[in-house]
C-alpha cells in the first residue's frame, strides 16, 4: 500500500500545492486574459533577468574560485618543489660528509694495515732463516758423519735420519709459525664488507 516518506513527499506535496494555488488564482483573478498574459509576460521577463544576474553572478564566483584553486596549487606545487630541493641538498650534503669520513677512516687504517703486514713479513723472514740454518745445520751433521768410518757411517744414517726428521719437523714448525704471522696481515688486508 501506501508508504509514508519523511520530508520528500512533504516537500513535494507543499511545492505542488503553491504551484496549483498560483495556477488557480491567475486563472479566476478578476483581470482580463490580455491583463493577465501581460502581467505574467512581465514577471516572466523580470524572473528571466534575475536568472541571468544570478547565472553571471555564478559564474563569476566560479571563475574567482577556479582562479584562486589554481594559484593556491601554484604556490603549493612551489612550496613542495623548494622542499624537495632542499632535502636533495641535504642528501647530497650527507653523502658528501659520508664519503669524506670513509675517505679519511681509509686513509688512517692503511698504515696500520701496512705496519702489520711489514711485521708478519720479518717474521715470515725469520722463520725463513731459522729454517734455512736448520737445514744447513743439519747438511754440516751429515757431511760429518758421512766422513767417519763405515761402521759409524751405518750407525750415522739411522742418526741422521733421526735429525733429518727432527730438523724437517723444526722446519715445518717455523713455516708454521711464519703462516700465522702472516694471517693478521692478510685479515686486516681484507676489505670490510
């Protein structure tokens, strides 16, 4: 059936009630139907001019409006660009301090860096010569034993060997040693990651 609507129906229904009121009273007013066409050709022409006034006065509003959009998004899109320009200076501000402070850090690890690899060079040095007097000491023993008698030289051999032994176990230890003194050097030589 019939649904009752708040307000719209009100609305339209108190609309339509005027316009038929109007309608009526110009239709039975006590003028004639020459009085009655000139009076609403004149309110017709006096509403039309006020429609035009009101359409030139919007549009004119409009226009302000669409004028001060554009120079508040102007200025705005000045404002956000000074912004940016201002961050990418600092950025670039940053990154320049930044690559500075990885310059001078390098430049003061490379003598330390240095100083160490010199110092695991002498040892690996060292160790070198160690061994070398090792092995000419050793070379002295068997050429001393190889000129004794043939008894002595097979009773030698076994000694030698012995030393030989003794002295290439003396040798692998001081490689041994020389490597780990080298293994700061090339640590500190890596680059950090």
């Amino acid at each position: 059936m019939y649904e009752y609507r708040r307000g719209g129906s009100v609305l339209g229904a108190f609309l339509l009630g005027g316009l038929v009121g109007a309608v009526l009273g110009l239709l039975f007013a006590p003028r004639s139907g020459k009085e009655t066409r000139d009076m609403i050709a004149e309110r017709a022409n006096e509403y039309w001019g006020q429609a035009g006034e009101f359409y030139e006065t919007s549009m004119s509003k409009v226009n302000d409006a669409v004028s001060q959009g554009r120079e508040s998004a102007a200025e705005k899109g000045e404002q956000l660009r000074s912004k940016i320009d201002e961050a990418r200076g600092r950025l670039q501000e940053q990154v320049a301090k930044s690559a500075g402070a990885a310059k001078d850090k390098i430049a003061d690890t490379t003598p330390a860096v240095k100083d160490v690899v010199d110092k695991a060079a002498g040892a690996a040095k060292t160790g070198v010569d160690t061994a070398s007097g090792k092995a000419q000491d050793t070379l002295d023993f068997v050429a001393k034993k190889a000129t004794t008698t043939t008894d002595a030289a097979a009773e030698g051999a076994a000694d030698v060997a012995g030393a030989a032994t003794d002295v290439a176990k003396q040798a692998a230890d001081a490689a041994k040693s020389a490597a780990d003194a080298t293994k700061p050097a090339a640590e500190a030589a890596k680059p950090e990651s």
